[in-house]
C-alpha cells in the first residue's frame, strides 16, 4: 500500500533560497520550471520535445513541486510549455524491457501524485492551452480547478495503443457523467474543451490571450480568503462526495460549528458587520 501524504511538506532551507528551480533528469533533461512569488507558486512542465510525457522522473519532479511548503503558499498553477498539456506516460518507459517492477514505480508514484493534488490543503489549478491527453487528462481532472482556452482538447486514447486507461478513468468518472466517460474510455476520442466545460472537466473557458488573466482572477480570488478557511473548505468538500447525503448534513454541520467558532471565522462575521475588509490570521485556532 502507498504510503499517501495528506499535508504540504516542509521546503529545505536550500530551496527557500532560490527565486526560481528547474527539475532534471539525470541526463540533464529538463522537466519543470517552479517558481514562487506572493503565495502563488507556478509549475511549468516544461519538456515540450517529449509532449510533456508524464516518465517517472517527471512524474517524482511534479510531486516534489507540489507537496513542499513554504508558510505563505496559498495555490499552486500548474501550467505547460508547448502546444500540449501532457500526453500522459512516456511509453517508451512502459516496454518490457524494463520489467514489471518498474512499471509499478511509475504507477504508484502516478498514484501518489494524484491524491496529493487532491490531499494537499491548497488549491491548485490546471491552467491549460492544448492536449491533455491519457494521464495528462488524469491529472488535469486531479485538479481543483481547470482553466482551458477553446483550442484545449481531452482524451483518453489509451485503448488504441492496446493500454486501457484505466488509472485516467479513475478522477474521469468522478468528474464527468458516466456516458460521458464511458464514451472518452471506449472510443479514445477527444472532446472539445466546451464539450469539456459541459460535462464538467473544464471550470472554465477562455481565449488564448485571455488565459493568463483569467488564472489570475482565480487565484486573487483564492488568495484573499483565509488560508485556514479555505483549507478546511477544500478538506470537507472531497470528504463528503464518499458520503451519504444524511451523513455528509451531520458531518458538515460540525464543520461549519467549527469554522465560525476559528478566530477568523469570527474575524469575518465581524468584518461584515463593521463594513470593512476583514485581518485573517489564517490559522486554525
């Protein structure tokens, strides 16, 4: 069983130091751009020749990215070089050659990845302009929040190689209805990103020259709130979809019990009531 983290980890006094970083693969090739700045940090997968293929060393750079912490990190963008998101995995990695045993490396730490975008306390967006394709479209429905321009396309074409997407279809059918994805997974083709956007894998679509704009709408949006409140918000909304209807009413009415009793549960009833901008401490107490 995976061992799965559940909280941001702490960044090391090395990478506190440095504006901006780049992974590499250990013959040098480059995997991601991370940089941060305002509570905002920006991944850029950043290896166009390979059409951003999810290797395992890629996939263990964008865990790396997203799970270290830094006090004032508030959301994480994750973006793309090049005219496709991802392509999903390198299957250059998946012959047999390589033997099982690394074929289930990649797997588990495809695995970890994915839950971490979903465990983690901060919200992180997929800002997309092109293909997400197999495991790139897994991780784009990982995410919290998709923003795509028109020309963004998604599929899951793993079927026509002769490799199911099996693990893609996971966050899929938790995000689009189930003729929907049954359609994606069967057929492999693409759907248009406002296809996309109706069936629920988009949050939202923009031009091209609109994008950047758009990603910064959102993360003003987040970055304004408590960082406490949105965590707790972020937790509770993906505890209750394994739920019950009845059980998720009594679960989260402790929850809201909870938040307005936080100290900047208080700070923004009280904000409200004096008609000024609220002072958050983003803790919990």
């Amino acid at each position: 069983m995976l061992a799965l983290r559940h909280s941001l980890r702490p960044f090391s006094a090395v990478i506190l130091r440095q504006r901006q970083r780049c992974f590499s693969q250990s013959g040098g090739q480059q995997q991601l751009l991370v940089s941060e700045e305002n509570g905002v940090r920006h991944i850029t997968l950043a290896n166009p020749k390979t059409r951003n293929a999810l290797s395992l060393q890629m996939l263990e750079a964008l865990h790396s990215a997203v799970v270290e912490d830094t006090p004032s990190l508030r959301c994480i963008v994750v973006g793309a070089q090049g005219k496709v998101f991802s392509a999903g995995h390198n299957l250059k990695e998946l012959t047999s050659k390589e033997g099982r045993n690394y074929h289930q490396q990649v797997f588990e730490k495809c695995t970890e990845l994915m839950l971490a975008l979903q465990n983690i306390p901060i919200p992180v967006i997929a800002k997309v302009n092109g293909i997400a394709a197999a495991a790139g479209c897994q991780f784009v429905a990982s995410c919290d929040i998709v923003i795509a321009t028109d020309k963004s396309s998604f599929s899951t074409p793993g079927g026509s190689v002769g490799i199911f997407c099996s693990t893609p279809g996971i966050p899929l059918v938790r995000c689009v209805p189930r003729k929907v994805s049954a359609h994606m997974l069967l057929t492999g083709l693409p759907i248009t990103a406002e296809e996309a956007l109706r069936a629920g894998l988009v949050s939202k679509i923009v031009t091209e020259e609109e994008l950047d704009s758009e990603v910064q709408k959102t993360v003003d949006a987040i970055t304004h709130k408590s960082k406490a409140v949105i965590s707790l918000g972020k937790k509770f909304m993906y505890k209750q979809m394994e739920m019950g209807i009845e059980e998720a009413y009594r679960e989260g009415a402790c929850v809201m019990v909870n938040n307005i009793n936080m100290k900047d549960g208080q700070e923004g009833i009280k904000s409200f009531v004096e008609k000024r901008k609220p002072v958050w401490s983003h803790t919990h107490e």
